[in-house]
C-alpha cells in the first residue's frame, strides 16, 4: 500500500508539472517547487525500500 502511495505523489506531481506547461505552452519557473517535492518524494522511498529489505 505504500509504494502505491509513494507513486501516487510521483504521478501527481509530474502530471501537474506537464499540465501546467501543456497548458501555458512554456515552463515557467515556479514550476520548479512542484518538481522540488519530487526528490525528497525518490529519496524516501529509496530508504524505506531498504529499510524493509533489511527488515
């Protein structure tokens, strides 16, 4: 249930990202903070997926 939630971040986050420059035709920079989120989103499911691997 988990990865289901850490993808569900991801997907949203992209989706609002690609939204937005489908939608003004170019990227803007505030964009930016959407895409910030995402990182620390990919760092934690990688250390949660090691921590249940060696769990």
């Amino acid at each position: 249930m988990k990865e289901w939630a850490y993808a569900g971040l991801f997907f949203d986050l992209t989706g609002a990202v690609y939204s937005g420059v489908i939608v003004s035709g170019k990227f803007d920079p505030a964009m930016l903070i959407m895409l910030i989120w995402i990182v620390p989103g990919i760092m934690s499911y990688i250390f949660w997926s090691k921590k249940m691997e060696y769990a």
